[in-house]
C-alpha cells in the first residue's frame, strides 16, 4: 500500500465513527496491540519531550526504509503512535520528510485532544520527521 | 435557595460539550462566575472605569468605593480585625510571595528555618525555596498522616528555636482534607513562630475567622472563589506588616518620594504599589455574598452532604481505585485518585467526551506527588452548583471509562 493509499485507509476508518468515545475506543485498540517494545530501549534519548505522559519511540533503517517501534505509559497516546506508526513505517527517508502529516488534522485528531496531549501529537510527528531528516 | 436556582445564576453551566451537558469538577483549579459576578464586572468597565484613590473626578470617586469596598467586604468575611489589614494581590501566589520576600528580608537570616508541608501547592513551596537560597535559610518539611491531615504533635518535634515561620495549607488541593490550623497555629504560637495559611480552598469550603484561627497571614485567590481572575487577599497581622518592608515600590505606595530617600503610605497602600486591579477586585463583593449565601443554604449543605458520602463510598469500596486523602471527618468534596493500571491522563480525556471536566496530572504538587509515588493523580473537586446527579453520573462515567481502558 502506498502512503496515500495508507492515510486514506486511516481517514475512512476514522470517519466511520460519529462520537469521538468510539474514536478513542479505536485508539485504545490500536494501543493495547502495539508491539511490545523493550523495556532496556526505553532510554531518555528515545522519549519524546513534550508529552504529557511518556512516549518512546524508536527508528531502525532496513533496506533503505525506516521501521518505527514506540510505546507509552497511557494508552490513547500509545494508539496514536501506533497509528501513526502504521503510516509511515516501512517508508523511504525522503517519503516521510516530504510528507505533510495533513491526514492528522483530517481524522480530527488534533483538535479533539486537549492542548497539552496536542503539543505531544506535534511532538511525536516532529519526531518522526526529525529521525527521517536525520536518523538518530 | 435550591441548588436550581443557584445553578440559573451561572450561565456557563448550560454549556453543552460534544453535545453532552457540560459537568464541571475542577471547580478546585478555579470556580465558575454567578450573574452578580459577572455583572459587577461589566459595569465597572463600561460605567466606572477609572484609576483609583487620587484623582478627583467622579469616575474615579466611583471606582476607588467600589474598590475600597471590597476591603471592607473581605474584612468582614474573614473576620479580620481591622481593614488595613487586608491587601489586595494578584492571588495567592503573589500574596505568599509578599511574605516571602517581605517578611523574609527583615526577620529571615543565615541558619534560620522555614517550615512548609509535604502536601503544599508549589506556590506554597517555591517562594520559600527561594527565599530559603537568597538568605541561607533551611527549608524544613511536614509530612502528613496516612489520611492526609498534618499533626500538630508531628509540627511540634521538628519546630526547634531557629523557625522563623511556618507556611501550611487549610485545604490541600490534591487530598481534600481540612486541617486543625487552630491547633497547628498554637503549636507554633507557643514555640513564638508565627504562621502563613494558604487558604485557597480553605476560604471556599470553610468558614474562616483569622482572629479565632489567630493565623499571622492568610492568603487566597479570587477565581476559586467565585471573583474575577487577577484578584487576591493577603490578610496580615498589624504588627507583622507593619514592620515588614515593601514588597514592590511605585504608584499608590509611598508617602513622599525624594532622592534623598521615600518614605511609604500607611497600610494596606504600603503593599499595594502600582495599578490595582480596580476593575476586578469589586466582584469579590458579589462573590463573597455568594459564598457566604451558599454556604448558609440548607440544601447545599444536604446535597454537599450526599454528594461527599456517595462518592467516598464509591471511591472506597471499588478495588481499583486509590483515594488520597481519606480522613472522612475532616474530608471536603474534593477527590484526587488513581485507577490501577489505567493511567490518568487517558482517563480525562475520555470524561472530558464524556463532558466531564476533571483534573489530571501532577495539580503544582510535585513533592506531594512523590511522597504519595505517584506520577500523577485525577481530581473531581465539587462545588455548590454541582448536583448529586452530577455525582452519579462522574461515577458512572468514571466506571465506564475504566471498563474502556482496561
């Protein structure tokens, strides 16, 4: 699947849900079947500063793409970056540089959080952008 | 009056958030405005809006009564002595931060000590802290019992003939439990130490009577108490204000200004340098009346009542909850809590589309936060206006949420 084809994935999914309590549901799914992440990989260099709760998240470099690994204390914020994860993970360096991230404000995501979790949701984009840019 | 008709008299309770009724429970961050409130506010900007006390226009005749008043209506509400004793501030912040730099500069030195308590706002800690480095001071700590409620036998060991002051809580604002600050005061009394009360939630949920608690200082913040944001009280003993030096110089207090040297207005304008908040500190008049209204409703006090038994059941019997600040006789409607396993800040968010609003996170008490070993905490704080079907309906909600999250 490409990364349009991707985001739009994620849009109609999301748009299938008219209350928000069912988004978060949604999340909360997402959250609880991320990935195990290692406990030895939650290291301070690895946490995104910025967040309310705490977010970890890791990039490795496989044959030219970038796959991401996270995990967080509080599980709306772990299903956020798990969905985001499941955006750009398996992508090019260039493709997630170049991407605008615009599918977030689509699903709504944004201004459904409260401010704090907000900045954490530009944090962890910014992260990602910042690890495609220039690794770790 | 009904708490229907107390709810009619603030507007923003008929706020609808996604869709639902909006239920408001961090009325211990700050307290929503009645009618009178906002009213008194209003017309002080569009009909009286003029610097106070010295010029000799009709508007500013108008304002410096309205301001003046004010004084008049907090000095009788704490039943403070005299009105000179009653100075406005920003809040309680910056009434703490008065005395700590004030009362700090000319009674404060080097191997003295400042006692505070493990469960203090960071307003109640910080400018101690300060004060503390600035003077080679020693800060010493309180802790509290397993229910939350500090001992003045355990105040009494640690005061030793260095305390220069000692800074404690009424109410804190994460464990909801009063605290004996008539006993905690004479304890200190009797050591010769005086004592600076916080009482930002304590003005709200108890009736306060400085003379009979015999605090030296008491401070507290507007907005929590149904005034305009931007307000707050330091109520000082005479003899302490009196000999401490000004805080801030400029404006409204001096006598005469040469270079030769200045010499300062008499209290309370002495404290009071600068542009007051002259269009915000009337509505206290409005909004102590209310406190005072509400506090002397029989219903309020039945559905305060049953809105405190209920969820202190509620909190106490469901395993997975952890309640802090659990001495019931002594507990106000203020919940701070943790959910095992669930952590609070996705507990909020999801009460929040639930339309409740709840606070969550470390509430400026990170040491308290510590001592409990806690990252953070959510807290439901009632007020007057909250119904006990509000109540039911948090707990219910609080249920599901946790049904969602687990």
């Amino acid at each position: 699947m490409t990364l349009e084809e991707k985001k739009q994935e994620i849009i109609e999914e999301f748009s299938l849900y008219d209350e928000w309590l069912d988004k978060y549901e949604y999340l909360i799914e997402l959250g609880k079947s991320l990935e195990a992440f290692p406990e030895e990989k939650k290291t301070e260099d690895r946490l995104i500063k910025g967040c309310q709760s705490r977010v970890w998240l890791d990039a490795e470099e496989r044959d030219g793409m970038l796959f991401f690994t996270a995990d967080s204390d509080a599980i709306i914020t772990k299903g956020i970056i798990s969905l985001l994860i499941s955006v750009y993970s398996g992508r090019t360096r260039e493709e997630i540089a170049g991407d605008d991230f615009g599918f977030v404000a689509e699903i709504g995501l944004k201004e459904n959080l409260s401010p704090t979790r907000a900045n954490g949701l530009v944090s962890m984009i910014d992260t990602i952008k910042k690890l495609a840019e220039n690794g770790r | 009056m009904t708490i229907t008709e107390i709810r009619s008299q603030f507007p923003i309770l008929d706020t609808r958030v996604y869709g639902k009724p909006l239920v408001y429970l961090d009325n211990a961050a700050t307290a929503q405005r009645p009618q009178s409130v906002i009213s008194c506010w209003k017309e002080l900007v569009e009909g009286a809006n003029a610097n106070i006390h010295r010029a000799v226009h009709h508007l500013a005749a108008q304002a410096t009564y309205a301001y003046e008043g004010a004084r008049d209506r907090v000095k009788t509400f704490i039943n403070a002595p005299a009105r000179e004793e009653i100075v406005f501030t920003s809040g309680a912040t910056a009434s703490i931060n008065l005395v700590a730099a004030s009362y700090g500069q000319r009674f404060v030195n080097q191997g003295d000590e400042i006692i505070v308590t493990v469960c203090e706002h960071h307003s109640n800690i910080v400018p101690w802290q300060l004060l503390c480095e600035r003077k080679g001071a020693v800060l010493k700590v309180l802790d509290v019992d397993d229910a939350g409620q500090l001992n003045p036998e355990s105040l009494r060991k640690i005061l030793t003939s260095h305390a220069k002051l000692v800074a404690i809580t009424h109410i804190s604002n994460v464990l909801g439990v009063v605290n004996p600050v008539k006993q905690l005061v004479a304890v200190c009394h009797e050591a010769g130490v005086p004592v600076l009360v916080d009482g930002s939630q304590g003005v709200v949920h108890e009736k306060v009577d400085v003379q009979d608690l015999d605090c030296d200082f008491y401070a507290f913040s507007g907005h929590k108490i149904y005034a305009a944001t931007g307000t707050g009280v330091l109520y000082g003993k005479r003899k302490w204000l009196e000999a401490m030096p000004p805080y801030m110089g400029g404006g409204e207090m001096i006598e005469t200004v040469r270079f030769s040297g200045t010499t300062y207005a008499p209290l309370p304008m002495k404290f009071e340098a600068g542009t007051q908040n002259f269009n915000a500190v009337p509505t206290l008049v409005p909004a102590l009346d209310f406190a005072e209204s509400a506090r002397e409703s029989q219903e309020v006090q039945a559905e305060q009542k049953a809105i405190l038994d209920y969820v202190f059941a509620q909190m106490t019997q469901d395993s997975r909850i952890v309640l802090y600040g659990t001495s019931r006789e002594a507990k106000i409607p203020l919940f701070s809590f943790a959910v095992k396993g669930v952590h609070h800040e996705d507990l909020a968010l999801i009460l929040d589309k639930m339309g409740i609003a709840v606070r969550s996170g470390q509430m400026c008490a990170e040491p308290l936060m510590d001592y409990l070993g806690v990252t953070g905490l959510l807290r439901a704080s009632f007020s007057p206006y909250n119904t006990f079907e509000e109540a039911k309906y948090f707990i219910a909600s609080l249920q599901k949420a946790i049904e969602m999250l687990l």
